[in-house]
C-alpha cells in the first residue's frame, strides 16, 4: 500500500488509489515534470523480488539432472548431461543466467555444435544440434512450468528461444541391418583363441556371443541382459530399460526362450544365482560391459565385412527379416520390440490382453529362417 502525497522516482506524486489487480495496485498520480495526470501500476510486495528474478540455468540443469538420477531415469539424465555439457563447451563459462539465452545465444550454439571437431577416436556424428536443442528446451520448459505461473500472471521466465529457433531437422540414421549372408556369416566366425586378459572374455568371443543372444532374444539391450535376474517358466520377462519409465504397461516384455539362446545364457550363466548372468562379476556396470561387446562386434565386424557392427545391428537386423524375409506384419514386428502402440491403434489396445504366443512363433520363424538355406520364406503361406 502506497500512501498518498508520497513522490515516487522524485518524479510521480500519488493522489489516490483507484484499483487493484493480481499483480499490483493502479494509482491515480501526476507526473510533475509534464504537469499531467498519469495511472501509476505499484507490484505488489510479493511480486517485487521478480523484478531482479535470476536462475543460474546451468546449476539448474545440473540439478534437474539429478533429480533424473535418483527416480532412475538414467537414461533421460545421460541426454541432458551430454547437452548441458556441449552448452557448457559453448559458453566457456559455467553460469549463464537463464535470461541471457536467447534466440541469438541458440544460433551461435547450434553453429558451434556443426563446427565443434570431434573427440579423438571418435567419428563426428550429425545429430547433436537437434538432439540438444531439443533436450536444452525441454530444459528450458522445466524451468518455465517451475517459475511461471501464467495463471497469476507470475512471468519470471518470460523468453522461449529455443521455440522461436529453426533447429535442423535430425538426420535419417544412416545405421543399416545386416543382410541375411553377413548374419549367417557372424553363426560361423571362430573362436578368437589370442590374448585375454586373466578372469576376462576373450573380447571377440563376447561380440559374438551376445550379439547373438541379442538376436535369438528379438534384440534385447546389453543393459536389460546385464540387469536381468532369472528365467520364469523357460521364458525371459523384464521391463525394458530404456522405455520403461515412460510407458504405463512399464515396457514389459515376455520372450520364450529358445534352445539356441539357452545354449548361450548357460555360458554365461551367473555361478552365484545373484543374476542370470555373471557380467556384473566381470564389469562394474552396464555401460562399461556394452563398450566391451561393441569392441568385440568391431573385431566380428572385419571379419563379416561390416565395419560398424554393433549390439543395436542385431536388433535392426531381426525387425528387417522377419518382415523383408519371413512376412510377419508390421504391427507384431512392433510389438516383438516392445515399440508402444502405433496412436492409431492405441485405443484398441486398452482391450487387448497381450499374448506373447504370437512372438514366440515369430521369434522361432525367424531363427528357423536364418539357420536354413533359403533366401525367402513364402509369403502366401505365412500365418503372420
């Protein structure tokens, strides 16, 4: 409440108030240095601390990343890291006032993402301005819904730079599937009888043999292999961890094991029982056992004439067979993956109770494939 007679700015003197709204007080005033009557808006006191409103968008990011971390979305929290630490690179600097960031600040970031060279041993990959930008005004937003209260009219946050940026498009991936000859060649690439290290995998061994048990399990991650704990009922039930935080259903999936897996899970079995597989023994985490397998794959990759064989090749590689070679329909090849429904056919899956037979039977299809000498399964006789 101002009272009247007071001068503000030693210019407007207060005459009365005249009317309130949910911000601040109007008042009838005069301004004396041009001797005319002048509507006078004072904020509120709750709302004076907005006027020198700062937030260190960079600690707020770190937090909001930790957040990530103790609900367990490793996933999420790794994506916002690798972008908070690329704008990091950017500014050069580790505060920057969420203010300050601009349509402007987001150009010079995503010309300095297309220029930046890459970390050494490493090829420089294309994706990085959409991914995060993207990931950055997702950040953004979450400070907005947190500082904002657009319903009081609360603006403490008012750019969207990110939004008013045309960010480039995220390239088509220009990762391929195997073909059916370089897969059939991975079954028959020998044991690599060469150095390794004492309690270790020989390195080449292990690319292959998880690969494999990626692709007799519908492309399974090494992450889900490294965490899973038991077989129920000869099948393989687990949530998949890279979707399962952000589905209702918790992205469950239900494989049946086939003899050609079981043939591998029994390698690789876990001696104490703690897990299916002994690879927590071997390897502190599920990242650093994925980087061992990929270096593997590398070392099967030159020897089947493909350079960028990787764990996700597998994946890729079941989904193209079983619909370019076995005929089995889009929709089951979807939910053999464990994608979420297509919005089309969301609704109608509310009612469906899932039946997992129909995976097995394609899963079997597709091995029984693979392991024969044909080149085409008949399509007019497929039961899929």
């Amino acid at each position: 409440m101002v009272k009247d007679g007071i001068v503000l700015g030693k210019r407007y003197a207060v005459l009365s108030k005249i009317g309130a709204g949910g911000m601040a007080d109007v008042y009838k005033g005069r301004d004396q240095m041009l001797n005319r009557y002048v509507a006078i808006k004072v904020l509120k006191k709750q709302y004076k601390e907005d006027e020198n409103f700062k937030l260190d968008f960079i600690a707020f990011g770190r937090r909001h990343i930790q957040q990530l971390r103790d609900n367990d979305h490793k996933g999420n929290a790794d994506m916002y890291q690798c972008a908070l630490n690329a704008f990091v690179r950017f500014l050069r600097r580790n505060k920057i006032d969420i203010n300050e960031i601009t349509s402007r600040v987001v150009k010079q970031f995503i010309t300095f993402l297309e220029n930046e060279k890459p970390r050494a041993g490493h090829k420089k990959g294309r994706r990085s301005p959409s991914l995060y930008c993207a990931t950055l005004k997702a950040l953004h937003n979450v400070a907005k819904a947190e500082y904002n209260d657009e319903d009081i009219g609360v603006i403490r946050i008012p750019l969207s730079p990110f939004s008013r940026t045309k960010v480039p498009p995220i390239p088509r991936t220009e990762k391929k599937p195997m073909t059916l000859e370089q897969l059939r060649a991975v079954f028959n690439v020998p044991d690599d009888d060469t150095f390794q290290r004492r309690g270790d995998y020989n390195i080449r061994n292990l690319g292959r043999d998880i690969g494999l048990l990626s692709f007799f399990l519908i492309g399974i991650n090494t992450v889900d292999l490294y965490n899973c704990t038991g077989i129920q009922n000869g099948r393989l039930i687990y949530n998949r961890t890279k979707t399962k935080n952000r589905r209702q259903d918790k992205a469950k999936i239900d494989i049946r094991i086939e003899p050609e897996a079981l043939a591998l899970i029994e390698k690789y079995r876990d001696p104490t029982g703690v897990r299916l597989f002994e690879f927590h023994r071997k390897y502190a985490n599920s990242d650093i056992f994925n980087a061992q397998v990929n270096k593997g794959l590398k070392r099967v990759g030159k020897v089947i004439n493909f350079p960028d064989l990787e764990t996700y090749t597998f994946r890729r590689t079941w989904a193209s067979i079983a619909w370019n070679h076995c005929g089995i329909r889009d929709d089951i090849v979807d939910f053999a993956l464990g994608h979420s429904p297509r919005e089309e056919k969301k609704l109608a899956h509310i009612y469906i109770t899932e039946d997992w037979n129909i995976v097995d039977k394609a899963n079997r299809a597709v091995i029984d494939f693979v392991k024969s000498n044909q080149t085409e399964v008949s399509l007019t006789n497929s039961k899929y």
